[in-house]
C-alpha cells in the first residue's frame, strides 16, 4: 500500500533531521529555528524516495492524459502566483491515486497527490482549484519541513505514527488507529496542534492563488463542506488527529469571512475537467460491474442535454466500449463526442479526445491511421507526453522501427525521468534483435521506478548478451558502478534506521 512507501523514506528523514548527521553533511541554514535541520534539497530529495514507492503501487494512476490534464491545471495555478513555488523554487508534480475517500496529499519537495474519489466528487473547476491550491500552500509554506524542525525533542517516533497513519487512513480507519499507537501522546498533541496552525495557513495560501488565477473562491468553502460531511461518515470511530486534513468549523468560518467581500466570480469549467472526470470514473473501479455502473452513470449524464456533458458521457462510453474490445463502436461514439463538443468556442482542439482516437486506431489494427491521427496530434499539441509516446507506439505498429528507436533516443535525452520511453525504447530494440541494448533500456526504466535491484538484473542480462560491443560493455560497467552504489546506500541507512 501507499504507507508503506514512507517506511522505505523514514532512512532519508532520520539523517535530515538528526543534528550531527546534518552537520556532517553541512546542510545550509534556513534562517529559521523550527526549519533549520531541513535543507530544500534533503526536502525534495525525501519527496522523491516517497514518490518512487508510490509508483509501484498498485492505486498509483499511471495515466497520461489524467496526469496531464492534473499537471496543466496545477501549473495554471502557480502561473497565477509565482511565488506560492516558495523559496526553493520547487518543480511541482501533480499525480492521481485510487482510492474511495476524498483526500488530497502534499508530500515534501512539490508532490502533491489527489484522491481518485476527490476528482469525481468535485462539481466544477473551482472545487478541484481550492483542494489543489491548499495542498500547494502546503508546500509552499514547507510546512513538512518545520513539523520535521519541532522534531528535535520528540525524535522521529510520533512523525513516522502520525505519516502513516495519515496515509494508511486511505483505506482503513483501523489500521490507522493501529499505527498511532507507537506514537508518545505529548509529542502527538503537539503535531495535533501545529496540524491546525498549517492547515488555516494553507487556506489562506489557497484561497489567494484561487482568487490570482481567476477561480471562484466560495469553491473552498462549499468543497470542504462536503469534505467535512465525508470525513464525518468516513472516520466517526477514529480519533479526530488521524484525518489528514481534520476540518474544523473554525477553519471554514475562516474562510468565510475571508471571502465575504469579494465578488462572486463565474468560471466556465473546461471540456477536459469533464472527459477527466469521464476517465477517472472508470479508473475508479474496473471491475465489469464498475464498467456497468459507470455506463448508468453515463447513460443519466445524456439527460441534462447539455454539450459539455453530453461529450463526456459519449467519452466515456467510448472508452468502455474500447476495453471491452469493440473499438469500431468506440470510434462511433467518440465521433459523436466530438459532434457534441463542437458548439464550444473555441473550437474543440482537444488533446484527450485525441489521444483516445489513437487509441482506438490501434486497437483495431489500423496502424498506419493511428499513425497519420498520431503525427496530426503531435503538431496540434507539441508538449503533450502521452501524444509523444502514442506517435512512438504508431511508428512501431507500421513497422518503422528504426524512426521509433531515432525518435525515442532524442526523447529519452530530453526527458530523462519518463521510464514509459525507456519500455517503448526497449520494445523498438526488441523488434531490431538488438538484445543488449533492449536490456539497457529496461535497467533504465527499473532504475527510474526505483527497483535497483531489477535494474542490476538486466544490467546482467545486458552484459551477457551475445551482440553487446565494447562501448555497450563499457557503458553497463559504469551504470553498474553507479546503481550498485545507490543500493548499498540505501540499504545501509534501512539497516541503520531498524
């Protein structure tokens, strides 16, 4: 489960915030008593081990046009106001979960994470824009950063209760319950109380980034009413200092009075935040009875005979109609999306639309059309990644598989962190029998997910291949150095931490 990703960071917490480790790495000061034994980069460093084991969950929505649409959407937000990226400068990532409880999650160094549930409960744009902006104040304020400060008396042993217990919460208020109590009361109440403090400042963040980027702000107020009535029904057995994000009547008459005087302020909700909310319903439960509820759903959502709602119904028919292999009727069906969507101004150029129309194309076997729709897709929407890899998957399909490889080597220089091209990389390889490189690009994408072990694998299996020259053979002894090194470090600070 996803709690479990932070035992494996508790390592990486312990020496940042144990003074004579962090003198010893001579970590800067931060001009700040409670944020002094926190360096912004030990801080995204954290983040980044977290975000390596949720990646391997099974809840983890590996989905690109949802990621897409969750990271275009935040980064309009911090567009508004710069500033709220806060004095590191964070690179922000925005990612979606599975999971039936409303909840959002920021993790140290501008991870934020949101509930699969969150997404489908919000009823426009502006709800969404009020949770992801709090979490962004969250970060913002480093507020992670400074529990981890006030930890200098109490050690790590109720942080690492209340860490999991927040996130194992997803699932079970018991085992919740279970994890908080290795935690020391005194030290409990403490972060109970500074909990309080950053979530009233998180508000206040959120609400002016609402306000900058144009959102309505009563979002906040009638999203985490809702929130508030949820945790109540979610968690009635659990103590109040487990929620995540304990909702307080004092926090929402605080935000009332903060929006009392500004002017109600209308915003027209974007196809995507619909065809996304189309998407997740599915991704929510893919079970064949989800499939059949979310196509009630669907059905229902026709009724309301608006455009918007219609597209994303008709979408979402499409895409079940596609995985229960009839692809000839999902392309009917995103056809008429496509029709309903047109009275929108501006016309509908559509990067989620799009992507499924690949989709489809390649389903059915019609590989040279997914190819010209995919090649059509990458001039209308240069900077979407989900469209760079379908042109890539397309260029394979026709079989022209030494334009996949040249394409996905130029793409995996430019972005170093998507292991996707790294697989698409080592399929292209795979087709050309070009074994040791195939390897190679699989140790790559291991690496990159965060199982070293599996990456020294196929390092292995590179090496052994009978086609590896002596560059290759060269290139696989330093990446070998280099990952065996990364995994005796982490397996010393786990044993030191036990």
């Amino acid at each position: 489960m996803i709690a479990a990703a932070v035992l494996s960071a508790l390592a990486v917490v312990q020496a940042a915030v144990t003074p004579s480790l962090a003198a010893a790495q001579n970590l800067p000061s931060l001009g700040d008593t409670d944020r002094e034994e926190l360096s912004p980069l030990m801080e995204r460093k954290l983040g980044e081990q977290i975000m390596r084991d949720i990646r391997r969950d099974r809840d983890y929505l590996d989905d690109a046009p949802l990621t897409e649409y969750l990271n275009n959407f935040g980064a309009t937000l911090l567009a508004a106001r710069p500033e709220a990226r806060g004095e590191a400068g964070y690179d922000f990532f925005f990612f979606a979960v599975r999971d039936p409880m409303l909840n959002a999650f920021a993790l140290p160094g501008g991870f934020v994470g949101v509930h699969s549930a969150l997404i489908l409960a919000a009823q426009n744009e502006s709800e969404l824009a009020s949770v992801m902006a709090h979490e962004i104040g969250h970060v913002a304020q480093r507020h992670i950063a400074r529990m981890l400060g006030q930890q200098r008396q109490d050690s790590l042993i109720p942080l690492a209760a209340m860490v999991l217990a927040a996130l194992a919460a997803r699932s079970s208020s018991d085992a919740a319950g279970a994890l908080l109590m290795g935690g020391q009361g005194a030290a409990v109440q403490r972060q109970l109380n500074f909990s309080r403090d950053a979530e009233r400042e998180a508000d206040r963040v959120g609400l002016q980034i609402l306000k900058d980027a144009g959102y309505d702000t009563t979002g906040m107020i009638s999203f985490f009413n809702r929130m508030q009535a949820a945790t109540r029904s979610y968690t009635d057995a659990a103590p109040v200092y487990l929620r995540s994000h304990p909702l307080t009547t004092e926090r929402i008459a605080d935000i009332q009075a903060r929006t009392r005087d500004q002017r109600y302020k209308q915003r027209a909700d974007s196809l995507d935040f619909h065809l996304i909310r189309a998407r997740v319903r599915l991704m929510q439960d893919p079970t064949q009875m989800g499939l059949r509820e979310a196509a009630t759903a669907f059905e229902n959502q026709l009724e309301q005979k608006s455009r918007v709602q219609t597209a994303a119904a008709k979408y979402g028919l499409a895409l079940i109609a596609l995985k229960e292999g009839s692809p000839a009727k999902a392309q009917g069906l995103l056809q008429e999306a496509y029709a309903a969507a047109q009275g929108a101004s501006p016309p509908i150029q559509d990067a989620v639309l799009a992507s499924l129309g690949i989709d489809i194309k390649l389903a059915a076997g019609h590989a040279a059309e997914a190819l010209k729709e995919a090649e059509a897709a990458r001039a209308k929407f240069p900077v979407s990644r989900g469209i760079a890899r379908q042109y890539a998957e397309s260029l394979l399909a026709v079989g022209r598989n030494d334009d996949a490889v040249a394409y996905l080597r130029d793409q995996v220089r430019l972005y170093r962190q998507e292991p996707q091209l790294q697989d698409l990389l080592a399929k292209a390889y795979a087709v050309q029998g070009k074994q040791a490189l195939q390897h190679l690009a699989l140790a790559e994408s291991y690496a990159l997910n965060g199982s070293l072990p599996a990456a020294l694998d196929q390092l292995g299996i590179a090496r052994r291949s009978p086609d590896a020259s002596f560059y290759d053979q060269a290139v696989i002894d330093a990446r070998e150095r280099e990952l065996k090194s990364r995994w005796q470090d982490e397996l010393k600070e786990t044993q030191k931490n036990r």
